[in-house]
C-alpha cells in the first residue's frame, strides 16, 4: 500500500516523466498482483507437501527477505530508471509473493477462529501501510529513495520475527515439534469440555487429522503406513478426542 501511495509521485518527480507515464509505469507494481499472489500461496502450498508447515515458514521467511532487500536496492538505483524499473518488476513480484505466502499459514494458526486470525492478517497490512508512509515518507526529511532504503531495512528486520513461530505438532524454522503433542491436541484446546459434548467440535477433529499433511511427506508417509498395519477401529481411535 505505502508502495503504491508513493511511487507515481516518485517517478514523476525523480526522472521527470510525463504523469501519465509515471502513473503507468508505478501501475506495474499493482498489476503483478495478479499472479504474484497467487503464486505465492501455489509456493507454500508446494514446499509444504515435502516439508510441511516448517517448509511454509522458510518460503515466507526467504521470499519476504527478498522482498525487503528490492526494496532497499530500489532507493539505491534511484539514478537510473531502467535498473529502477527492473528493481520494481523483482520487489513486487517477491512483496505480492509474501503475502501469498502469509495466507498459507494463517489457516493453521486456528481452526475456530480463522477468520478472526485471518481479519487481523488483513487489517494488520492496512494499518503497516499507513504507519510505514508516516514514517518514511510523510512525517520525515528523509528523501524518497532513503525512505524506500529504510523500508527495506524495515523489512528484514521485522521478517526475522518468523524465526519466534512455533507450532507444537510441526516445531519452527529451527526446532522440531514437541514430543507427544498431536494436530488434535492442539485444534481441540480451542473447545471447553461443555462445547465437545454438544458436539460443536466436529469440524476441527477433521480438520486436525486433515491438517497431518503439515507434519512433512516424510513424517506423514511413515504415519500411512503405520495406519495400514492398524486394526480399524485402532485407527478410527487415533483420531477421535
């Protein structure tokens, strides 16, 4: 968003375009939104068949980094508006990524409330977008390409934060998971004693077992075989609360 309020000012000014070419050319950073994001979710979905929910949280991690390191470089070559532009395709093809990337995780975080988790997600963006202009662009005397400069610094530094993400059944960037903690232990916490004998938590037990697909190929194909080899009512217990 802050890329977007400040761009075709910033081509107009600073390589003293037509308005009308500033304009379109600054478009180009929003246009990509129409696959950039996408792909992004396409990406996480990808990593996590092989490597689970630890695998969506390095794609986040990577793609958001570069994000961020674009960004800086797009203040660097603020001289030239052919690098300029090529910075920009990159930057906003990593930016829309991440956010892709983001909506790949934020289903797991939880089941009862994913809309709630989802709206903060979402609200979080709009309010990063005006705190970020404020900061860099508005209410400063920092040039147009420190802002961008900063903000890019900004952006790697906040994106280190993924590394403190931890989900006890799949573990974190760098930690494994927590032994003896299942999907169903986790998404089931959600529900009080009251609720799961009315039954109102139905959804999230076939959600958790579902959701064992973010244990990695690896983990999850050794669980399938050890599931073969179970009677079936073995079977119909290990995923019943």
């Amino acid at each position: 968003l802050t890329v977007d309020n400040v761009l075709p000012q910033y081509m107009y000014d600073q390589f003293h375009l037509d308005l009308h070419i500033a304009g379109l050319l600054a478009a180009i950073f929003g246009m990509m939104n129409l696959f950039s994001r996408p792909s992004g979710g396409f990406l996480s979905d990808r990593v996590a068949r092989k490597w689970g929910m630890r695998g969506r949280l390095w794609a986040l991690w990577i793609i958001q980094t570069l994000g961020g390191i674009f960004c800086l470089l797009m203040g660097i070559t603020s001289y030239n508006l052919g690098a300029t532009m090529a910075i920009l395709v990159l930057f906003s093809i990593f930016c829309q990524q991440s956010c892709g990337l983001s909506f790949g995780v934020v289903p797991f975080v939880s089941k009862r409330s994913t809309g709630l988790v989802s709206g903060f997600v979402g609200s979080g963006g709009n309010v990063g977008g005006a705190v970020t202009q404020a900061l860099f662009f508005t209410a400063t005397s920092l040039s147009v390409p420190d802002g961008f400069k900063w903000m890019g610094v900004m952006t790697i530094g906040m994106t280190l934060l993924y590394m403190l993400m931890y989900f006890p059944m799949w573990g974190g960037m760098f930690t494994g998971p927590k032994d003896g903690v299942t999907e169903e232990d986790y998404y089931l916490a959600e529900w009080t004693p009251e609720e799961r004998a009315q039954g109102l938590h139905s959804a999230s037990v076939k959600f958790a077992y579902e959701s064992r697909s973010q244990r990695g190929w690896a983990k999850q194909e050794a669980l399938n075989s050890a599931e073969r080899h179970l009677p079936v009512t073995d079977s119909v217990k290990s995923i019943t609360p």
